[in-house]
C-alpha cells in the first residue's frame, strides 16, 4: 500500500471520489489533494530544500489545471528535472491525445489514467502495477 | 499501531451502546494481532466504513455527474446566449441600415416631389407660353389679315384712281377733239358718234369697275364675320 499519495487537480469533486476509491481500494493511507499546479511546485520546492517529512510517495496531475500558471505535464517536468524528487508520478486526465501523452512521456510521467466514471478498475490495475513503477521498471502505460 | 487493554475496551463498549466506531484509515494501520475481539471490532468497523465510502461515492459521482450536465447546459446556454447576443446586433445592424436607406428614400422621394413641382411650374410656364405664342400667332395673322386687305384697298384705290383717270383722260381728249372739230367746223358726225359711244363705253366700263371692287369689298367683310 502507498503511503502517501498526492492529487493535483481542480475539480473538487474528483478529489472525494478519488479519495473513496483509493480508500476503498487499499491504494493508499493518506492522501493530500491540491487544486494548482502552482501549490504542489511550492511543496516540492519545500521538499527539495531537505524537509521530506510529509513527501508523497506517488503524485497524480490532472492534465489541464484551470486557474494554475502551468499544466499538469509541465509540473511534471518541473518534479521531475528541477525538484529531483523521485516520486512515482504521472497523469489522469480524460483526455486521451496521443500527443499529450507523448508529451507526458518527455516530461517524465510513468503512466495516464483515463479519467471516467468507473475510476475503481483502472486504480485497481495501477495498484497492481505500482511497484514496477517505484523501482522504475515498469514502462509507460495509459490505462484506458 | 498499538492500543492498550482499555482504550479497546472504551472502543468495543462506544461502539455496541452508542453505535459509535473507528472509522477512516486508521482503521489500516491498527495491530489487532493479539487480540481477537477487538480485531473482530475493527473488521466490524472497516465494513461500516467501506459501505459508507461506497455510498459517499457513489454519491459523489451522481453529483459530479450532474455538475458535469450543468457544466454543459450552462455551455450550451452560453452559446445560444452568444448566438442571440450576434441575432440581436445583426438585427440592430439591419435596423440602422433600413433606416439609413428609409432616410435615402424619403430624400430621394422629396427630391422627385421637388422635380415635379418644378416640372409643374415649368409646365404651366410652358403653357403659358403657348397660349402667348398662339396669341401672337392669332395677332399676326391678324395684322397680316389686315395688311392684305390694307394693301388690297390701296391696290383697289390705284387701280380705281388710274382707271377713272385713263376713262376720265380719254374722255377729256375725245371730248377735246370733238370741241376742237365743232371751232374749226371740221366734219363732227363720225367723231360725234364716236365721243358719245366712247363715253357710254368708259362711263359703262367705269361703272362696271366700281360694281366689281364694292362686290370684292363687301365679299370679304361677309367672309370676316
């Protein structure tokens, strides 16, 4: 189970359902959700000054983060290439674009969830997939 | 995590009289491994807390539905808002054009009022000028009417005065002769019969005249009226 899990996303709503799933589902203990890009890049400037007490293990970023100064892939690469935290990380969205996805992978995202009703399958499948993704083995899957 | 004897005692009692329980992820990270009622009260408490997250989601996602719905009634309306907002400044833009070509038409129509009463005006002067020119017409025909019998009456007159002065003349140098014949007692029966034939001739001839130019007057002055 992950220990603590982040969302970025702006829609409030989707910040209960994903915490019912991951509940439900036994993905996670804690979950931190923020709504902007420019909050979670605040806390991983925070971090990456040495105080790692309360880092996520795993961090979700929806793609399109209305009222945030950057989108969710461009948060990513900043984790990624400017923060150095190596945090499992990548998209849900429900988009489904090639070419974001592509983008996602530059960037340095591990996987896309498609956003939908029914969230509980594709968690379930990730869950399973995670530990591919913390030792950095797992390729990069889009779970449709 | 580890609880003592009596806090899971206090946990068991809170939950069977008050139906008060754990709930959340604490439920998760609990050690119930030496105690088999209490884990049996946690069990209790993570399927209390598992229906509950089920409903809350499922709940949740009848709302995030909706919203969704709204989001797009409210795009929706926004666009037949817009779509109405461009109807309403075409049909603003047609006005202002409809009047501006209304303005055009009520110029162009006082300009053809203003033509045509112009052309009225002309028209009756026209008229007028006419009625003068058909007057003058009329005055000169007239005049030259008048002319005509003007010069006939001095021709008549001429011709009157020179055949009274040939007759007259003619009947001066016979009756001349014919005194002439009687002083110097010349033979005067042939020049006798012929002065008196001569005279009956020219005064007949005379008379004649005269009756032929009264009947031509008076033929035209029949005419005249």
């Amino acid at each position: 189970m992950i220990d603590t899990l982040m969302l970025v996303d702006d829609e409030d709503l989707f910040h209960l359902v994903f915490e019912d799933a991951c509940s439900l589902l036994d993905i996670s203990l804690s979950l931190k959700s923020l709504n902007s890009s420019d909050e979670a890049a605040k806390l991983f400037q925070k971090w990456l000054q040495g105080d790692f007490s309360d880092r996520p293990e795993c961090v979700f970023v929806d793609l399109n983060i209305i009222g945030s100064s950057f989108d969710g892939i461009e948060l990513i690469r900043k984790i990624n290439f400017e923060y150095g935290n190596n945090v499992v990380i990548g998209i849900i969205s429900s988009s489904n674009e090639p070419e974001e996805q592509a983008k996602a992978v530059q960037a340095g995202a591990q996987f896309w969830i498609i956003k939908s009703d029914d969230i509980e399958p594709r968690l379930e499948e990730f869950k399973k997939d995670y530990e591919g993704y913390k030792t950095r083995t797992a390729p990069f899957k889009v779970y449709r | 995590m580890k609880l003592n004897k009596e806090t899971k005692e206090e946990l068991i009692n809170l939950l069977e009289k008050k139906n008060i329980g754990l709930e959340g992820n604490i439920l998760k990270i609990i050690d119930t491994s030496d105690d088999s009622d209490f884990a049996k009260y946690v069990e209790n408490c993570k399927e209390k807390d598992k229906e509950t997250r089920k409903k809350r989601l499922e709940i949740t996602k009848q709302v995030q539905e909706k919203n969704k719905e709204l989001l797009e009634v409210n795009a929706e309306n926004q666009r037949i808002m817009s779509e109405l907002q461009l109807t309403f400044k075409e049909v603003e833009d047609a006005k202002i054009t409809f009047e501006v070509q209304n303005r055009e038409l009520i110029a162009w129509k006082q300009d053809n009022e203003r033509i045509s009463l112009e052309l009225q005006q002309e028209m009756a002067k026209s008229e007028l000028a006419r009625i003068g020119a058909e007057e003058a017409k009329t005055m000169a025909i007239n005049d030259l009417d008048v002319l005509q019998k003007k010069t006939q009456t001095e021709l008549i007159g001429n011709i009157v005065k020179i055949a009274l002065g040939v007759i007259i003349s003619i009947g001066v140098i016979t009756t001349f002769m014919y005194i002439l014949a009687l002083v110097i007692n010349k033979d005067t029966q042939m020049i006798g019969s012929t002065w008196s034939n001569m005279l009956g001739i020219l005064l007949t001839n005379a008379f004649s005249i005269i009756g032929t130019i009264m009947g031509v007057k008076y033929s035209g002055k029949d005419k005249e009226g």
